[in-house]
C-alpha cells in the first residue's frame, strides 16, 4: 500500500473518513457512516503506525472524537469540541512520513469535518449541540422582546424632529434618536412630535398644533 504515502492519497481518505465519522454524528443514518469512517481511518492508522508511532496516537485520536461527543450531547458550548478537534489532528498528522503529508490530512480533516453538515440537508439530525441552539435563540427572542417593550413604550410620548421627514426620518424621543415615519406627511427639523402608534420598531408619529404643545 505504498500508494498510501502519497500526500495527496492521504488527504483524501482522511477527508472520507472524517466525513463519515462526523456525519454519523451528525444524522441519523443507521450506523452506515460510522462503521464506513471506522473502516476508512482504521485502514488510515494501520498503515502509518510504526514502531517509531505507538499505539497512542490511536488513542490521542478516539479521545479527541469521544471529547466532541460529550461536547454535542452534554456540554453544547464548542469549547471541549476544539480541544477535541485539536486531539484528532495532531493523531492524524503525528504518524504521517512528512511534515507536508501531515499538514494534508489536517486540511483533509478540516474539509471532511465541514462537509459533513452537508448531510443534514439530506437525513434526520441527531440534534448535537441542540441546547446551544436553543440558548442562542431564547436569548435573542429576549432581545428581541426587550427591544418591543422600549419601543412600546414610547406610544403617547413627545419628541421632536432631528431631520426632516420625507415621510420618514429620525425623532429624538428622551434624549435618545428614534427612526420613525410621519405616514404621508412631511416635517421639517425641530417640529414637536407624538408617538401615535408602534410596530415593532415601526414608529409613526405626527406633529403636534401649536394649541397641544401650550395645552401640555
């Protein structure tokens, strides 16, 4: 299997092993991907561990993928999921004839892992790192919500025009600058205003009578 040498072999049987291995992982695919990723990187490390290369790097590399794993299911913040990463690479390249050949099946590592969520348009998503999915979207529906609620809270207040409306512009409501529109009317700068309505961060506005303002 001398052909196995070759930089750019290795590349692209780290590259389908990797994809096989992360997209078991990733999808739901009846084991098929995990036992071709298996097949594929232990054809990878039986050819390359050596007596100078202990069984180690095999380990070094099962931890990395057991280290994701956790990262996925339990953890679901990314940060034992590089170390995990970093494990793998450096037991691809450790036992690689050359420095070129082991930057190769790092890249190949790269690309494979990447390529992998490719199958998920494809199969059933194993829901892996689903908790930071679902923190990283309640917190922007509390954003987003904290945001409405300021906004809302503007209706029935006064302000004043800090450009012209054409019919929109911007409104300085408290101190703070608002973007805003008159509906179909246009305002000149420094025209007292009243918040009318909110939508969003749609905020309608018309201009108060002189009679209003000396009436406030």
């Amino acid at each position: 299997m001398e052909w196995l040498d070759i930089a750019s072999v290795g590349f692209v049987v780290v590259l389908l092993g990797t994809l096989f291995l992360f997209g078991e992982l990733l999808v739901r695919a009846k084991g098929l991907f995990g036992l071709l990723g298996v097949a594929i990187m232990s054809f990878y490390f039986s050819h390359h561990l050596t007596g100078d290369t202990g069984f180690w790097v095999v380990i070094l590399y099962l931890v990395g993928l057991a280290l994701i794993m956790v990262d996925g299911k339990v953890i679901s913040d990314g940060t034992i999921a590089l170390l995990g990463i970093a494990l793998m690479i450096v037991g691809l390249a450790v036992p690689s004839p050359s420095v070129i050949y082991g930057i190769l099946v790092g890249m190949g590592f790269l690309v494979g892992g990447f390529g992998s969520a490719l199958f998920l348009k494809v199969f059933p998503s194993r829901n892996m790192w689903s908790k930071m999915t679902l923190r990283d979207r309640l917190t922007g529906d509390q954003g987003y919500n904290s945001m409405n609620e300021e906004y809302k809270s503007l209706i029935g207040k006064r302000g004043k025009t800090i450009t012209p409306f054409r019919p929109t512009g911007s409104v300085e409501i408290e101190g703070k600058p608002y973007s805003a529109t008159s509906g179909s009317h246009w305002l000149q700068e420094n025209e007292q205003v009243e918040v009318v309505s909110v939508s969003g961060t749609y905020i309608l506005v018309k201009k108060i009578e002189e009679q209003d303002i000396e009436d406030k």
